[in-house]
C-alpha cells in the first residue's frame, strides 16, 4: 500500500535530503528488538496496539508475517531501501542504493523517510534478494534490516549457504502496516483506526496474492477478461502517479486488486482517484465478487 502516498502531507514533501537521510539512520546504532505473537483472526489484529514492534500471523494463513510498527519512521528504516530495490520508480533494480542514494531517492518522490510506504509487502525470495544484493555491494545494512534479516533466518524462512541466502520452500510473506498514532507536529501523519484498518486489509490481500495461487490467478483473469483496456490503462496511471513501476505487470494486477477490492479508505481509493466513475467502480467490484474468487481470508459475506 501503498505506498499510501496520496496521504503525505505538505510538511513532509519539501523534507530535504539531509532531513531524510537523518530520519532512514536515526536508531541504527541499534535496533529494539521485537516481540512474536500468536495466530490472531483481522479483528483482532486491527485493534492491536502494542509498546514495540510485534510480529504477528493471522489465522487462515500462517505463511504470512504481519510486522506491526509503532511508529512510521521505524517501518521506513526496515523497508524503504528494500522498496527502492523491487518496486518504486527511480530504484535500482541491479543493485542496492546507499543511504545517501536512497534519501535523494525519496526526496525526488515527493515522500519523506516516514511516509515512502504506509504498509508494504514482500514475498522471502525478494528479502533474499536484497539481502544478498547488499552484501556483493557492500552495503551496509541498518539495524533495523538486519533485524528483519536475523528474523527470517531464525524463523526458518530463508537459509544462508555458500555465502548466499536462499528462500525456504514453501515461500513466506512478509507484510507491514503501522500502529493508530496522533500527529505530533504538522509533518507527521495521523494513523487512525480506520486507515489502520485500510492498509492492514490491502496488505493481507497481497498475502493472499503471493500465497495462494488460485486467488493470484483469478485475479489476473479478472484483469485481462472483465476489465476493459481503458480501465486497466486508467490503473496504471493511478500506480504509477503513486510511484509503483508501470512496467511490472505482475505488480499492477496485485496492487490492483488490492486497491479495488480491499482498501475500504476514500481517503486511498476512490473511483475519482482513478479516473473512473463510480457506476463503473460499483461495476467492477460486484464483479469480481460474483466470479466467486477462491481465497481464506477474503470471501464476501
């Protein structure tokens, strides 16, 4: 999710570089650590909120881990370069960007450091390579990466052999969404209840895409078959204006059903930040429920 960056505000666009630069490494020196929770259905889940980070699954799908974060800033520190690397306009899809690199990167953007992403989602093989991305670089990971890296690796979901690591079959998710927060200062952003719950239901719907092929499938079909060339052309325009790569195909059908189906914010996703009316949204979206799409977390009740 976005990647939610409609929401930035105006006091984080203008952030210089070295503004950004000092948020991305502000706690590198050392990373708390985190606390694991159990299986926990979304409802539960949305109304979390804990002192630290929190690891949490949710049931119906434990190869998803949900990293919950208590603040925006420690989100981007984790996973800000890793986005520069996969997904974002502007990266580098060949090699890992320096912190330096990196906070010109977001300043170009519009972004700051906090708010590059609102959630984000990653399948272990991804993790893997940037992990090992950075090490033929010479990057130096932050605290808060090699928390993420040390995580996986204890967690069984990526190994390291031969000075390489290497996702572990069947493939984990890792997804990313932040805690309700007040805005202590104009150039912070609110996290609500409900945007919490927005970027939590869009994030988890990416988990379904990665791990149930199924589901991934009949959204593709939905993609090509149901939608017309002009809609389709209408979200790669909405994608890329929030900096998603509009050459990565497979990227715009998951965000696509992610933003569609299962982003219940007007304050992310309505029919007028697509460019389509909203006859034609109700449309679209009563027919991708009517196809009855497989999936355990998401069918409509």
């Amino acid at each position: 999710m976005p990647s939610r960056r409609s929401l930035v505000p105006a006091g984080l666009r203008g952030a210089g570089v070295a503004v950004i630069l000092g948020l991305l490494c502000q706690g590198s020196a050392r990373a708390s650590g985190l606390e694991e929770r159990g299986a926990a259905d979304v409802a539960a889940i949305e109304a979390f909120h804990g002192a630290g980070l929190t690891v949490h699954t949710v049931a119906g799908n434990p190869a998803v881990f949900i990293f919950d974060f208590p603040t925006l800033e420690q989100q981007g520190r984790m996973f800000a370069r890793i986005l520069a690397l996969i997904e974002r306009q502007g990266g580098d899809r060949e090699r890992v960007l320096t912190d330096a690199e990196l906070a010109r990167l977001i300043k170009a953007s519009g972004k700051g450091a906090a708010t590059y992403a609102y959630g984000n989602d990653f399948r272990v093989g991804e993790l893997v390579k940037f992990f090992n991305m950075a090490g033929d670089d010479k990057v130096a990971l932050n605290a808060d990466e090699e928390l993420l890296r040390d995580f996986l690796l204890a967690r069984g979901a990526m190994v390291r052999k031969f000075e390489f690591y290497n996702a572990v079959e069947p493939e984990r998710v890792v997804i990313s969404i932040p805690q309700t927060a007040t805005a202590a200062s104009s150039d912070q952003v609110g996290i609500t209840p409900q945007l919490r719950r927005a970027i939590l239901h869009h994030e988890l719907s990416h988990g379904e895409f990665y791990t149930d092929d199924a589901y991934a499938d009949y959204c593709r079909r939905f993609w090509t078959g149901v939608m017309s060339e002009r809609q389709r052309a209408a979200f790669r325009r909405f994608l890329a204006a929030k900096g998603y790569d509009p050459g990565n195909g497979e990227l715009i059908v998951n965000e696509t059903q992610a933003y569609l189906i299962h982003t219940p914010s007007p304050a992310i996703f309505s029919p007028a930040k697509v460019g389509l009316s909203a006859a034609e949204v109700k449309t679209l979206i009563a027919g991708f429920w009517a196809g009855k799409p497989p999936g355990r977390l998401y069918q409509r009740h």
